[in-house]
C-alpha cells in the first residue's frame, strides 16, 4: 500500500521511511509492476511549485519520498508526522540495492554519463554481486524522439528488468518516470545525484552536515558556479513559501 500523502506547497509527499519505501519498491519490483518513485529535494519542490506542468506529473508519480532535512522538518511541522529521518535519494538507494541483493533482482541503470554509468555499475557489482545489471543506457541530454522512445521501453522491457535506476537531473528523470507509468514494466527510481555519489565521481557531506540540513552548502562548495545560481533561485522562495502555508495557507 502507497503511504498516506501530505502536501508541501501543494506538492504530494508519501510519509514514509527508508524500511517501508524500500520493502514497497521490492514488492513492486518483483512481480514487475510498473511504479514510479521519485526523491524529491527542496530544488525538486520549488520547481515543481513554479511550474504548474511540473507539478502535475510530480504529483502523478506513485511515490514521492522526502528527500532532504528540510523537507522532513517541514512535513513535521506542518502535520506532527515525527519522521525521524528524510528518504534522501543515495541512502534509498542502498537500501534498495541491498534488498535487491537479496532476492537477486534485476537492474537497468538509465541516465547520466557512460562513464559514470561505468563506475556505479562497478560500485554495485562489488558490493551488491547478486544484483544483475541487465543494462545501461547514457542520457542524451535531450528529449528522445518517438521512435528511440519506443526503442527504450522495448530494450528495458526485454532486459528483465525489475528496477531501473533513472539519473537524468531534476525535473527531467521526474518527467521520465511519469510518463513510463504503464510502459516500462519494473519499478522506476528518479534519483538523480545518487549515480554520481556512488560512482565516485562527487564526494557527499560528512554525515554531520547532511544531519544538520547542510548538505546544499557541501555541494555549493563542490559545484560552486552550477549550485550558487540555483541556491539563490531556490531557499528564499522555500523560507517564504514556508511560513505562508504555516500560518496563512494550509493546502
């Protein structure tokens, strides 16, 4: 069963937990059912309130997990939820692999770059040895025709897959898992820096930084021309957005 869903500034997100999202992907994943999941961070959240489009297809997705502190503070505040950690997209990830790892699912890595591609699947060969990567396939950094669509979906579909992981960039992998509800038989994981994370390629906050809600500045401080443009753009705009549906606005 999905988890109940709380808006955010008018976006859905599930309550839930690494040990629940987890066990309703596998359950999903086993018997091939097409799911779509997206971690969904304050970047995610505030493009998704600023574009109307964007937020219908975000709150299509099955599962819209709180990825980052302040999202859980918010879902907290705002509704006495007492989560007691966010579903931050490279942690589910793991826990995914491991489940994965257990029952020896299948996995299609989609998005990104070759070779990132290259070093996450030699990531989770080396710890996850009983998770088969039945393909890969490099973003094209662009929007597929309807032929190469099609091309796609019949690729994954035949590889067996179970899982496919998409890191294609937010919003583009939340477009993606969307709209191959129904279309790409597995469960599909929108979770974007997790490939570059596991694949060595960005280094993560120490944990005490990702515990206090500063993962972002870690970030701005590796990818400081890309990250402070973006920061800028989005946590004024969450602060405000914040207190106006704390005391004005309720849904």
């Amino acid at each position: 069963m999905i988890p109940e869903k709380y808006p955010v500034f008018g976006i859905n997100y599930c309550s839930t937990d690494y040990e629940k999202a987890t066990d309703l992907i596998i359950s999903k994943a086993k018997n091939n059912i097409s799911f779509s999941v997206s971690a969904l961070a304050v970047h995610g959240l505030i493009e998704a309130y600023s574009n109307p489009d964007l937020k219908k297809v975000v709150n299509n997705i099955d599962m819209v997990v709180p990825d980052g502190q302040a999202i859980k503070w918010t879902l907290n505040s705002y509704y006495r939820l007492h989560l007691k950690d966010r579903v931050s997209g490279p942690d589910l990830t793991l826990y995914v692999l491991a489940k994965a790892h257990k029952y020896k699912l299948k996995l299609f890595l989609y998005g990104s770059t070759k070779n990132t591609l290259d070093q996450f699947s030699s990531f989770i060969t080396t710890n996850y040895p009983e998770v088969e990567i039945c393909g890969v396939h490099p973003d094209r950094f662009r929007d597929a025709t309807q032929e190469e669509d099609k091309t796609d979906i019949e690729m994954i579909n035949k590889s067996g897959a179970h899982i496919v992981f998409v890191g294609r960039g937010c919003p583009r992998q939340e477009y993606w898992v969307e709209s191959h509800k129904g279309k790409v038989n597995a469960a599909m994981l929108a979770i974007g820096a997790a490939f570059d994370f596991h694949a060595g390629v960005l280094k993560r906050a120490p944990k005490w930084m990702q515990d206090v809600g500063l993962e972002w500045l870690y970030r701005m401080i590796q990818e400081p021309g890309r990250m402070w443009k973006r920061n800028l753009n989005t946590f004024p705009l969450f602060i405000c957005l914040y207190l106006k549906y704390k005391f004005f606005k309720k849904d």
